[in-house]
C-alpha cells in the first residue's frame, strides 16, 4: 500500500514525537480544523488512514484515504500492520503502523482523525497522545450541517445523528480526551485548536 510522503522536512532529533487525535461527529468541522493543525504547524503531519468504504469523486487517493478491500483489511489485521482500527457504518477504517511510528521517531507531531472508538485504543496503547473533540453548539445545529451536506438521504443523516449522539455521550464520559471544543465559529474554533496543541507541543518540547 502507498503511503502518504511527509512534505519537505528535515528529521528533529531534538524534538519529541507526539499523536495527537482529533474526534468529532460528522459533520462537525474537525476535517478542516485537522488540516488548519497541519497547514500551521510546522512539525505537523496528518496520517492517512485506510479505509474500506468506496472511493468519492472528492477523495484523493493517498491524501484522503488508501482505499483498500476487505481482503486487504483483514489481511493488514493479521500482519499486526494497524496502530488501531475500527468499524463505522459497515465500513472500516485503521491506521498503519509503521507510517505513525516512523513518523514519530523523527520528531513529528502525528495527526490522527479518527472516531472515539479509535481514540479509546490509542489512548491504551499510546496514554500519551493528546486527544481533542470537536463539539457542534448544539444537536439541531449539527443536525442541520448533516443536511446542508446533503451527500446523503434523510435516513441516513438521521442514522449519522443518532450515532453522533451516542459518539458524544461516549467522548464525555471515557477520560480519553484532553480537551473538548465547541465548533460555533469555524475560524474561531482553529485558533484556539492551534494555541492549544501548540502549547503542548512546546510544554513537551522545552
């Protein structure tokens, strides 16, 4: 599988790695704070994960997602080849290994946007990593940006908002997560995701 190749970036032994998750539900703006993070931070770069589902005319391939089948999937499982790895809407999704790991050795801050369920694991097997939710103002609001979307048809935005509802429920109450954000204003919400993850990055790497 092609891996994602980390922009012009001279290794920083003197820098300490660092994961850094990002969660939210669909439709909550987290892909593009994700990408602000990235485009921000110099040390910063954001791990492609793999993924089941079929490919979208918008999606970029080794960017977006490595688009894999099931076969694959599986066969990536029983090789160890996943840091984590989940099941959402019958779809799966993991993150390789090897790429985070390498990463990390180099001094990179390694960004993963990936569900609470994923989020849950890495805190097991990386307590370190910072992790972050992205919050919409409220339930009809999110509701509303799922429709706006309007990739989907009206039973499956309901399904994604019960889902959303019970992915935030979960976020509150599992002690993965370091900080909680409420998306109201876009631009907003990643000046203040930057400031944070900045400071950590710093607090980390004196």
């Amino acid at each position: 599988m092609a891996q994602r190749q980390p922009p012009n970036h001279t290794p920083d032994h003197r820098h300490l790695g660092m994961l850094l998750v990002i969660s939210g539900p669909s439709g909550v703006g987290k892909t593009t704070i994700t990408r602000a993070l990235e485009e921000h931070i110099p040390q910063a770069i954001f791990s492609v994960s793999a993924t089941t589902r079929p490919k979208t005319d918008a999606d970029r391939e080794g960017l977006d997602y490595h688009f894999i089948n099931d076969a694959q999937f599986d066969a990536m499982i029983a090789q160890g080849e996943f840091l984590e790895h989940a099941g959402v809407f019958g779809k799966r999704y993991g993150t390789p290994k090897a790429w985070v790991h390498q990463r990390l050795a180099e001094g990179r801050l390694v960004i993963l946007e990936i569900d609470v369920q994923g989020a849950i694991n890495i805190h097991k097997a990386h307590p370190s990593a910072m992790s972050i939710f992205i919050l919409p103002p409220d339930e009809q609001t999110l509701l509303a940006r799922l429709r706006q979307r309007k990739r989907e048809d009206e039973s499956t935005i309901q399904r994604r908002f019960g889902q959303a509802r019970r992915e935030m429920e979960i976020a509150h109450s599992c002690g993965v997560y370091n900080a909680f954000l409420v998306n109201r204003d876009l631009q907003a919400t990643v000046v203040q995701a930057v400031a944070l993850v900045k400071a950590e990055w710093n607090r980390r790497n004196p």
